[in-house]
C-alpha cells in the first residue's frame, strides 16, 4: 500500500494563496459596509418617506379644519342671509298691511263722505222740490183766486 505523500507547497502558492485570502476579507469587508450602508440608506429613506408622509397628513388635518370652518362659516352666513331676509319681509309684509289698512279708511272715509254728499244732495232736492211744490201751490192758489175773483 502506498502512504500518500505529503503535498510540497511552494512559497509561490502560498504567497498566492494569502493574497487570495487577503482579497477575499477585503472584499468581505467591502460588501459588509456596502450593506451597512444600504440598510442606513434604506432607513434613511424610510425615515424621510415617514417624515414626509407626516408632514402631508398634517397638512391634509389642517386643510380639512379649514375646510370645515368655511362650511361652518358659509352656513352660518346663509342662515343669516335667511333670517335677513325673513325679517326684511316682514317688515314688507307689516308695512304693506298697514298701507292696505290706510287705504281701506281712506277708502271708507272716502265712501262715507260720498254717502253724506248725496244725502246731503237729495236733501237739498227735497227740501227744493218742496218749496218749489210749495210755491206751485201758492202761485196756483193765486191763479185760482184771481181767476175767481175776475
């Protein structure tokens, strides 16, 4: 049976062999930090898109309370608006009640002063018819009696 041999290794090879080791930690380290790197990038970014994410949420919340403050407002100022309005027409309402109310006495007065004309009117024909008939009368007794004693 043969014993195997042991392998004589050169100088060369083994100077070979450690740059091949040295390189190799070397780019072992290289990829270690590049990765550590990459994770604080990462986080860094996270943190950033987390911060901005923040930022645009509160302008959203602060967007939306002003929103809702000028509905607030808007509602408010048509509720006013209404009531304005409300009260302008009543004032409206009142005062044109009280022209109708005028001039439904004007109109009366004006019908209660014709009514008393036109009492006031025949009265006046009567009491004329009368002394006309009065005096027809006289005058006829006159004739009467002129024609009589003639």
């Amino acid at each position: 049976m043969d014993t195997p041999q042991p392998a004589t290794v050169t100088q060369d090879e083994i100077h070979a062999w450690l740059t091949e080791i040295r390189d190799l930690k070397n780019t072992v380290t290289a990829l270690r930090n590049a990765l550590e790197q990459e994770l604080v990038d990462k986080k860094r970014s996270v943190q950033e898109a987390v911060a901005a994410g923040s930022t645009e949420i509160a302008q959203l919340k602060s967007t939306a309370a002003a929103l809702r403050e000028a509905l607030e407002q808007a509602r408010i100022d048509r509720d006013k608006a209404v009531q304005d309005a409300v009260v302008t027409a009543n004032h409206e309402i009142v005062q044109l009640r009280s022209a109708a109310t005028a001039l439904r006495d004007a109109l009366e007065s004006e019908r209660q002063d014709k009514e008393r004309s036109v009492q006031a009117a025949v009265r006046a024909a009567h009491d004329e018819i009368q002394q006309l008939k009065a005096t027809v009368s006289t005058l006829r007794d006159k004739l009467e009696a002129g024609r009589a004693g003639s």
